[in-house]
C-alpha cells in the first residue's frame, strides 16, 4: 500500500455503506504527483462489493474524512472504472482538491510548463 510515491492522507477509519455494511478503511491517499486530475486511492482491510465506488453513502464518509483533514470543495466522481479493485476504491477529485494535496506535499507536475508559458 505505502510506497515511496504515495501520500497518506488519512490513515484507518470505519465508513458504512448505503445497506448498512460496515467497511474497515484502512488508508486513503494519492501519488506524490501528477499532472492536473488527482486520482484518491480509498485502500480497504477485506474485499468489497465490486460496485461499492458507486455508493454515496460511502463515498460521503470518505468525503467527510477529507473534509475533517482540511479539504474544501465539491464532491468527487469515481474514477477510470478499470482502476477498481477488490480491496480499492479510486475517486476522481476535482480541481479544487489540487490546493488541499499541494498541502500534504503532492506537486502538479503541469505546473512547470505553466511557468514558462508568458503568451
């Protein structure tokens, strides 16, 4: 789970789903960079429901979790359906999250070709 490229934004927490199932969470975070669209990575203890990215409930755990930490703005999407995984869940975060990861330490990697660009 914890790589040398990863930022843990939050470690283990309980979330409930939309039928009432508890889920043990075991660690959301992101790549240390990237370029624009943040991919967020909601790591879980056992294998879930393969559908469970859909599930607002959940994800509006999640989103309560980030918010506690310190992120403002909307909510996320679900991300590239193929990203999905039995013990993983990854949310698209909207551009807005961009400010709250530079904050953990994550670096916008199109941000360098911004600089340069006076026309």
């Amino acid at each position: 789970m914890n790589t040398d490229t990863d930022i843990q934004l939050s470690g283990p927490f309980k979330a409930t789903d939309g039928s009432g199932r508890a889920h043990d969470i075991k660690a959301i975070r992101i790549f240390d960079e990237g370029y624009g669209v943040i991919d967020v990575y909601v790591d879980f203890a056992a294998a879930i429901d393969a559908t469970l990215y859909k599930d607002k409930t959940l994800i509006g755990q999640v989103l309560t979790r980030l918010r506690g930490l310190g992120y403002v703005g909307p909510d996320f999407g679900h991300g590239d359906l193929g990203l999905q995984d039995k013990k993983l869940i990854v949310l698209e975060a909207p551009e807005e999250f961009n400010a709250f990861a530079a904050s953990k330490g994550w670096k916008d990697l199109a941000a360098e070709f911004d600089e340069g660009d006076d026309a």
